[in-house]
C-alpha cells in the first residue's frame, strides 16, 4: 500500500509500491557502502539502495514476508527459520570479510576489536521477514558496525532462541535452539564457547550504549530506559550466567 508507515523501531520508514522510504542519517553513507557491497558479492535477502528521492530520503527495496515484530510470529519460532537465519547471517558476513576498508566509514555503533567482519548489530526476528516457516530477508542496517563474528553471533541467540526470562522456551529448549543456530552458521566448539562467553559482555554493551545514547538527548532511547529495557537486559545477563552449565552442556557440547 503506497504510503503506508511502518510501526516500531526508532526511525519512520514509509513504503512505496516496491520501496520504502526512510531518512538519511549521519552513518547512511556506510550502510550504503555496506549494502553495495553485498548487492555485489550477490548477497540475497538483503534490500538492495536505490538512491534519494526528491523529499531527501532514502530509497530501498522492500522486502516481502512476515516481519517477526513481537509478539513472534509462529512461523518465525520455527526450526526452519532458526536455520536459514544462521544461515542468512553467515552470508551476510562472509560477504564483508575480506573488505579491506570495513573501519574506514562513519558507522553509528563504534567498531569492536578485533574487526574481522561487518556487524549487522541488530540481527533480530523483528528486523527479518519470514516466508513458509523461512526466514528469507534483513532489513535496518542501522546499526551495523565492524567487529567479530561472535558479536553479531551472540545478539542473533539472544534474540532468536531467545535466551531471555520474557516470552521465551524453557531454559533447556533455549540451549538447542541456540545450538541449532550455532551449527546452521558453522561454528566449531571453541567458536561455540566464543560465542557463549559474549552473550553477556554483548548484552551490557547494549545497556552502555542506550543509556549513551539517551543522555545525549535521543528521546527513543530515553523512551527504551524509561520503558525497562535495559533493567530486562540486565536481568537477562543474570539470566545468562545462572545458567551457563546448561549453555555449556548443550550449546557447546
């Protein structure tokens, strides 16, 4: 539907016959190096940027689906997604790994040490589209970011499994769930436990990060604190920790 306005989120996306539109920020130059780069390396499922239209915002493909916004779409929590968003995923950073220029650019989350791919950053169900019990697009590359693999690794489990004391599985089927993914994108058993040892460390960065960005007077972040988002990630790093003979049963093995 022309014109219609896309809900949530923290910027207003409107779309357009097969587009959406959406204002150009300080860090657009680099998602837009980012998503030519995979438009290049054929990276599919990933909107494709078309340019600025005369209202000076910015143009890209939309992608069709099911956008698992909360509550979670069925098809979203199902194995099958699960697996092709690792895989998804894993494509995404290959694609960017051997950029020699990844830190070069003006990125809105600063980069991690060490670099060795782009970051998607917020690699969510509600930033992905779901088609037949398949997740088969990502979109809002806004906070993309270089770093390593297993910081864009950890925020995925977090958030698909999820690992977290609201609306999510038992503890035990959190554990498959993550190691299902982990397996999907090709991590070994010392990939794996990098991976588990930074769900927490990437939770609190997450928490240090909207709190920077609230007291520099962002009113969405400001809006995320007052509504409890950060108290449920801190709870969800004890969540984390309490835990982790079962992360370290099953999900490294």
């Amino acid at each position: 539907m022309d014109g219609e306005r896309f809900s949530g989120g923290t910027t207003t996306v409107v779309r357009i016959g097969r587009t959406v539109r959406r204002p150009v920020r300080d860090w657009s130059e680099a998602v837009q190096w980012l998503l030519g780069h995979l438009a290049a390396a054929q990276v599919r499922g990933v909107p494709r940027w078309h340019g600025v239209d005369e209202q000076g915002r910015e143009v890209l493909d939309f992608l069709p689906g099911e956008v698992g916004a909360y509550p979670v779409p069925e098809q979203a929590r199902r194995d099958s997604a699960l697996v092709s968003a690792a895989r998804l995923l894993r494509r995404v950073h290959d694609a960017t790994a051997d950029l020699p220029d990844k830190t070069g650019h003006r990125w809105w989350p600063p980069a991690v040490e060490p670099v060795e791919v782009v970051c998607h950053g917020d690699f969510a169900p509600y930033n992905c589209v779901f088609q037949r019990g398949e997740t088969t697009g990502v979109f809002d590359f806004d906070a993309a970011h270089p770093g390593p693999r297993r910081w864009d690794l950890a925020h995925a489990l977090y958030r698909f499994a999820p690992m977290s004391t609201v609306d999510s599985p038992p503890v035990a089927e959190q554990a498959r769930r993550a190691r299902l993914f982990l397996d999907a994108y090709g991590r070994s058993r010392g990939e794996r436990q990098d991976v588990v040892d930074t769900l927490g460390p990437r939770l609190l960065a997450l928490v240090d990060f909207m709190r920077a960005r609230a007291a520099d007077g962002d009113p969405d972040f400001a809006r995320h604190l007052a509504d409890g988002h950060a108290d449920l990630y801190l709870r969800d790093v004890e969540h984390i920790e309490r835990h982790a003979p079962t992360w370290a049963e099953v999900v490294v093995g």
